[in-house]
C-alpha cells in the first residue's frame, strides 16, 4: 500500500457538494483520493463515524474531512502516539504485556504489566525511541480479524486476550464502564492495526501490532515533533481493585511543537498554583492518614476562609428567600431505596452499617431529608415555592485513584437548596436559581463561564427513570432559561443523572482551564417516590416539581479552585489574614497594637509581627503568606500619626493618616474589591 497521496478522483463525489466541508460519494473511494491535497485532514467522518483516510469507502456515503485542528482530529493523534509509545515500550522490553492506550484530556496514556515501575530516566529513553520511530513514517494499517484470528494472534497478550472475550466481534461498545476499552474493542467489527515500515516497497515490513478500534493517522510521520512523555503511575487494570496492578505512562501530544511549549507552562503554571502545596504553605488544610483518604482537616486560617464562604453563601440564601434547615449525617438506608438513590448510587456510598436491628448509611446527599421536611406538613400552593437550604455535610466512597485535594474528597459539605414548585413556576425557579449562582460565582472572582446542558442517554433507558414526557418538559424548560442567559449552552448527552436533566456551570480560571461548578437539577422523580402533595388553587392534591442546586457545589471544592485561580493571593475580603502590621523598630510596637485594634474594632483580621527577625524578613515573610495589606510603622509614621501602605505587587504609599488607612481597608473589605 503506497503512501503517496492523490488528487481526489471527480467521479468518487457528488458534482453538487463540490466546494463543500461534506461531500457525498458516488463511487467507491477513500479518504486519501478525496482529501490527500489536504495535509490538515488527518481522518475523515463516513456518516458521523471517524474512519482511516486509506479506508475504502462504499458510493452513497456522507463524508466529512477531520482536521487535526479539531477535537476528534487531535484524539486521533493522541491515540496514535499512545501506539508508538507502546511499540517503543515493547522494543525495549518484549516481555511487557499491553493494556489500554486511549487519547484523553491533553495527552494520551498506556497501561503496561512490567516488572519494575518506569523511571524518570525511562521514560527519557522512550521518548528518544519515539522519537526514531516518527522520523522513520511507519504507516498505520487497518486489518479486520476475525476472534479466533485475534486470539491466535494475541495468545501472549493476556490482557488483549480479555478484551477480545468482552466484547469480541459483538458490537458492543458500551458493554463496559468508560475506562478506555472503546478505544481497542467495539463496532461490528474486531480490527489490529500493524506499523508498516516502507510501505509500498517490496521490503516493506510489519515492525509491530496492536488490537484497536481506530482510525489512526496515516503514518508515523505525521505526530510530528510536539510529543513528550510526562510520567507515569500505578493503575488498576479496567479501573477495579479487584483486577492486577498495571503500569500507566502518561504522556501529552499536539499538532506543533509551539503548542506542546505553550502546553508545558500552562502546566508550569498550575503547579505552582497547585492548590495542596499552596494550602501548605498558608497553613490552610491537611490531610492525615489517622483520619483517613479524601477527609480534609481545615486549619485556622483556612477554617477562616471557609467561614467567610459560608457566612456569604448562608446570607445570600436568605437574601433569595430560602429557609435554613438542619439534617443528620446518618439515616436508615431506606430512606435512600425510597429516594432511587439505591441501588443507582451504591458503589459511591459508604458501606452500610447494622446498628440496632436496622441499616444505616452515611448520608450522601441531603435531598431525601428536604422531601421528609416538605412532606411533615400539609402544603398549600400558597406556600410555592418552598426553598430549602442547608450546609449538608454527606460523604461519598470515591475510588483512592481519584481522590485529589479539596478538589475531589470523600467528606464533603454542599450549600445545598432544594426548591417545591408548581409546574407552571419551575420555568420561573431554574432562571431565579441559575441567575443566583452566576451572581455567586462573579462575587468569588470567576466571570468567565459557559453552561452545560446534562440530558438523559436514550440508548440506556434502564439507567433512568420517569417517562419521556417528562424528560421531553424538563429539558425543554433547561435549554430555554440556558438560552436566555446569553451564555454558550453546550450539549451533554447522557450526562443527567437519572432522576432528571440538569445544568451544569463551567467556570474558567485565571489562567484558562474550566472547572465544573455549581448545577441546577430538575427532579420529577422523587417527590413522586415521596409521594408529595400540595393543595391547589382548585382543592386538588397535586405533586410538585422539585429543582435541586448547589451554588458552590462543594465548598471544599470551590475553595480548592479558589485558592488555584488567585494561586493563594486572595482579595481582601477573602483573605485568612487582611492586614499584617509590621513595626520598623521595637519602639513602635505599641503604636502598631493601636493601629491594630482600630482595624479589628472594625471587622478587619489583623495580624502582628513583632518577632525578632529583622525588618527586611517581616517584609519578605508578609509577601510569602500573600497578606493583601502590610501597614509599616516608623519614626516619621509615629509623629505624623500615619502608616506607610505596602500593597501586594510591591508598591507602596507612604505618610498614610491611620483613619484613611482603616478606612480604605474596611471599604476594599466591604466591597468585595478583587484588586487586593
């Protein structure tokens, strides 16, 4: 097979999509003939499909060239680089066995049964075989096997081996949990890609092969020089405790090797605003091993921080006519088989316990003890809507391999609301809800955000409950209060959980990566599982729409990406430490107490440093811990009854009046400013 490429052939399209992204095919073709003059397009899409450019393509087809530049295209060069890193990883040792190599967010992995964990310095020496193998433009070719064919083939490949017995030649794609299976095994038919070296020559050689679904870039070549290796983990085969402990290497790929730079400091910079070093070094939080994984232990200055997220979140709620409501921790799992929650949830929550003759769970969500609240009571559509809110503490079994930080923990605290509606008020309620939690998300400093629209996978109806009418209403109602906002409203199917649809904000950072916030859901299903009831206008017992939403989400989370998004350097208001007040000398210690005390009569938080340390290292001390306002105080201060004001960035305002200091603290304080 010759890699030389050719000019589309005129009688392979429709002479009316001519000009045209699609065109439809009016004889068989490929790929290659269509759009070999193109060396952007890197695969094409045969009616929504992605399929090889060399892959021959039947008359009739709809047909669409892929560009590197795109989502898929760009996962098609990860998932080919995942297969030169395998072929390198094998080169070296052949005895390693191969898992799953699967493109992801920025990069790309393969899984390996080795012996001895990779070291750094492996992972050097594989990217100077990949290196080699790129330059060489092996060409990936598609081969359709049968099972036994494939087995035969991949007898020594143990892992390959299962694979083939899940899913085989069936057709079933999503006959597993998403952990990269799809990438190797699924469609209507079971393929192996082989590295051909000199294709097209009559020494033309297969150098290496691998089970994959596909497509894959024409050839080696074309990966190009933005590819690098960045370490590796242990990672359990298919994701489950159960199954053998494999060896995952993790690495990035893009189209040049400018964006693979521009890729490394973003990531530069977002370890240095990595929010475990940060919250180690301010002192805010740790994590022990007594207590246990993903269980946060808040410290003094960063229990001040979530104190002022609460206090806030606590009065807006109030402000937007919540109720403020207390649960338990713990509850007879009943209440959750009544709620639906079990048995779809059970793998994420927390063993049960048998105390008493009865089983308990930990709670892990707040909303089956708001329908207990609603329903203790006869309502009357008078009362519509009701809003429930609390901090509800609940805790959740997340697998250790996800676990990270603030940002994905086992005991978390949600500002959780809950809101009774009529049908004829859930339009009304879903924009009050989402209007309130952008208003939050802008207070907190992130005002760059798109929405997500989270609907139900139809191909999957045992996974959700209530009746298409339901969902058809419910979605509808989300999609137009998203479109009304003027926010980018981005399609997530089969993302909704499964008693109803919902919206999802995502929030970008300082530096650009998004992170998912707060979400609004709509419920049908549990107020009836409840069997909730108000009195309408007419007599009648009706049930009414219940709309969950969480502001911060967790507040465990929103400050992990508080303290990345200011990497630590929070606006005043939110500051553990407000203002730091440094004496030049011991002779004005008193006077700097005074300054101190007018600030803290004011509801500012003050701190002192009347250490032996030299001036120079206070200054330096009070810039490492990110104090949004240091007062110095010296002779010339003392006699003129100012203070010398040292901001942030360096700059400073000398022979302040101490009444305009307070004053200028206390409004930067009061108005939220984000400059300090």
């Amino acid at each position: 097979m010759s890699d030389v490429v050719s000019p589309p052939s005129p009688a392979a399209i429709n002479p009316a999509d001519t000009g045209t992204e699609a065109t439809t095919t009016t004889a068989t073709t490929t790929g290659v003939e269509l759009y070999g003059a193109r060396r952007d397009v890197v695969v094409v899409r045969v009616d929504g499909e992605l399929w090889d450019l060399d892959r021959e393509i039947p008359a009739g087809h709809k047909v669409e060239p892929v560009t590197v530049g795109e989502p898929d295209g760009l996962a098609v060069l990860r998932h080919s680089a995942a297969h030169v890193l395998a072929q390198a990883v094998q080169q070296v040792n052949p005895d390693a066995k191969l898992g799953i190599g699967p493109p992801v967010t920025d990069g790309f992995y393969y899984d390996f049964d080795v012996e001895t964990p990779f070291t750094p310095e492996d992972l050097k020496a594989l990217d100077k075989i990949m290196g080699r193998i790129i330059k060489e433009g092996q060409t990936f070719r598609r081969r359709v096997v049968t099972e036994d064919e494939a087995r035969a083939e991949l007898a020594n490949e143990p892992y390959k081996l299962e694979l083939i017995g899940l899913k085989g030649g069936s057709g079933d794609a999503d006959g597993a949990e998403d952990n990269g299976e799809n990438v190797e095994v699924g469609g209507a038919e079971l393929t192996i890609y082989d590295n051909v070296r000199g294709a097209g020559r009559e020494t033309e050689a297969v150098v290496w092969s691998d089970l994959c679904r596909g497509p894959h870039l024409p050839n080696t070549r074309l990966i190009g020089n933005g590819v690098q290796l960045m370490r590796s983990a242990a990672a359990y085969w298919r994701g489950s405790e159960k199954n053998p402990m494999l060896q995952r290497v993790y690495g990035t790929a893009w189209p040049t090797k400018d964006e693979l730079k521009a890729h490394l400091e973003r990531l530069a910079e977002a370890e240095r605003r990595d929010h475990r070093r940060i919250g180690a070094e301010m002192d805010l939080f740790s994590f022990h091993d007594e207590v246990g994984s993903g269980l946060p232990l808040f410290h003094p200055k960063g229990g001040v921080i979530k104190r002022v997220m609460e206090d806030y979140v606590r009065q807006r709620h109030i402000e937007e006519g919540f109720s403020y409501v207390g649960t338990p921790h713990i509850t007879k799992d009943g209440l959750f088989h009544t709620s639906g929650h079990l048995p779809y949830y059970s793998d994420t929550m927390f063993p049960e316990m048998d105390l008493e003759g009865s089983k308990y769970r930990l709670k892990a969500m707040n909303c089956p003890m708001h329908n207990l609240i609603f329903a203790s009571r006869g309502r009357s559509y008078r009362e519509l809507p009701l809003r429930l809110f609390e901090f509800g503490s609940v805790y959740r079994y997340e697998k250790s391999g996800v676990v990270q930080g603030l940002t994905r923990v086992r005991g978390l605290t949600q500002d959780d609301s809950h809101s009774y509606v009529t049908p004829e008020q859930a339009p009304s309620e879903v924009k009050h809800l989402l209007d309130f939690m952008l208003s939050v998300l802008r207070d907190f400093g992130l005002d760059d955000f798109y929405l997500e629209l989270s609907t139900r996978d139809d191909s999957k109806p045992d996974k959700f409950v209530g009746s298409d009418e339901d969902w058809a209403a419910a979605t509808k109602i989300l999609e137009e209060v998203g479109r009304e906002t003027g926010l980018e409203l981005v399609a997530d199917p089969g993302g909704a959980a499964f008693y109803g649809p919902k919206i999802s904000v995502q929030a970008k950072d300082a530096i650009g990566r998004t992170w998912q916030m707060g979400t609004v859901q709509y419920d049908f299903n549990q107020p009836k599982g409840f069997g909730l009831e108000y009195t309408a206008a007419d007599g009648t017992r009706q049930q009414p729409v219940m709309i969950h939403s969480a502001k911060f989400g967790s507040i465990e989370r929103f400050m992990g990406v508080l303290i990345e998004h200011y990497a630590g350097a929070f606006p005043a208001w939110l500051a553990p430490v407000q203002v730091k007040l440094v004496p030049v000398a011991e002779a004005f210690d008193d006077y700097v107490k005074d300054v101190a005390a007018q600030l803290t009569a004011r509801g500012v938080r003050v701190e002192l440093d009347l250490s032996d340390d030299r001036f120079g290292k206070k200054i330096r001390n009070a810039s490492k811990e990110k104090v949004p306002f240091t007062l110095i105080a010296g002779g010339e201060d003392v006699e003129a009854g100012a203070v010398s004001f040292r901001f942030r960035d360096g700059t400073q305002e000398n022979g302040v009046p101490v009444a305009d200091a307070v004053e200028r603290i206390v409004a930067a304080v009061a108005e939220r400013s984000q400059q300090a």
